[in-house]
C-alpha cells in the first residue's frame, strides 16, 4: 500500500494563477482532509469528506475548493493563488469515525509569488 | 472548539537525557494524537490514546483525561529523534468527521 500520495511535492505560482493539489489514498478510507500548515502555527484544517460525494469546510476554507468524486481521489483547487495561501499543504485519511488513526501524506509546499 | 497548548516550543538536549513534552486541550475528547514531523516534513502518527499510559520503544504517552493533559517522554534520547513533535486533538467533543486541532509542535534538537 502506498498509503496516501500528494503531488506535486513543490510549486511556485503567481499571483492570481489556479492550480490542484492532488490527493489519492489506497487504504479505502472514508474521511480525507486536506490541512495547511504556516511557519510557526499548528496545522489548520481547510476542507474534509465523509465519502465520496460529501465534503464540508474547515477552519480556514476561504479561496480553496474540493470535490470528493471517488473514495480514493480528493485535490484541492485554488482558483486565484494570493501570498497568503503560500504555505504546506497535508491531505490526511481516516477509516472511519470513531477513535481512528489519521494518515497522512507527505505534503506539497506551495509559494505564491 | 478544542484548543491545544504544547510546551516547549523549542528543546535542546544532550544525547541520552530524558525528555518530556507536554500538551493541554481545553474539551474531553475521545483520544489524543502525537505525530511526528521530521526535517523534510512528513507527518507519521506515533500514539493515539483515550486513557492511561502507551509505550512504543523509547517512546511513553501519557494521559489524565481529568486534567486534560498529556505528555510524551523519550527514554535514553538519540540524535535520531530531532523531530518536530506535535499534540492534536479532535477539533470537537464529539469526535465526529470533522478534523484535528493541533498544537504549534516541540521542536526539538538531540545533540551528540
């Protein structure tokens, strides 16, 4: 099992360029989250699904959006990059509610310039 | 909502001390997390725990769910655990779909 794979791994883009984070776990997992963490605060939770067709906003949704079309698949797409959003992006899996291990990937670090 | 606190912020140790990284949420909850980040990034889980104590080689968590507060303790300290270390907690008492709230993280630093 791969577990669960982000790419790409680093991106630069410009102000107002869009781009998808993409997000894939083979573990058959229910519950994905997608999770960004700035220099020197606690990782803050964007947006997460329940299953394939189910998502819901987090603390910080704002100029993010996703879909969950397959269990497996859940990017993150932002429409108009601002330097605000530079920072490094986590998806995480679960099974399923209840007392779970999150899984995570190993991240993509994103700079807006 | 949950809001954890982790102390310290920054540790420095010398190889072989015993370390101890402390961590408090403010809602009951129904497990705690402590994740590993190293230089590099990844994310790995390395203790979930609802009550009591854990051991994962040098590793103990430790809970008291009155409290609200846990610690992680590292035994006999290497300079292979120079990691970031980070308390999270589900983000409401209910413990439902909805994510994790996490502390800033220990950073912390095993010399030789």
């Amino acid at each position: 099992n791969a577990g669960v794979t982000q790419t790409p791994k680093f991106r630069i883009l410009k102000i107002g360029q869009s781009m998808t984070l993409q997000c894939t776990q083979d573990m058959n997992h229910n519950y994905m989250y997608w999770y960004r963490q700035d220099p020197g605060m606690g990782l803050k939770l964007i947006y997460y699904s329940v299953g394939a067709g189910i998502t819901d906003k987090g603390e910080v949704p704002n100029g993010y959006n996703v879909s969950r079309s397959t269990t497996e698949d859940f990017p993150l797409r932002l429409e108009l990059a601002a330097p605000s959003q530079t920072s490094v992006y986590f998806c995480a899996s679960r099974r399923d509610r209840g007392v779970q291990p999150q899984h995570f990937g190993d991240g993509t670090r994103l700079s807006i310039l | 909502k949950n809001e954890v606190e982790q102390s310290p912020q920054n540790l420095t140790a010398q190889e072989g001390e015993f370390i101890t990284i402390n961590c408090s949420y403010s809602v009951g909850i129904s497990a705690l997390h402590w994740l590993q980040q190293h230089p590099g990034g990844g994310i790995v889980s390395l203790f979930m725990l609802s009550s009591g104590k854990k051991k994962h080689g040098r590793l103990i968590a430790t809970i008291n769910i009155q409290e609200k507060h846990s610690s992680l303790h590292i035994t006999a300290s290497h300079p292979r655990d120079s990691a970031v270390y980070i308390c999270a907690a589900p983000m409401y008492s209910g413990g439902g779909a909805d994510g994790l709230t996490f502390g800033k993280g220990t950073h912390l630093i095993i010399q030789p």
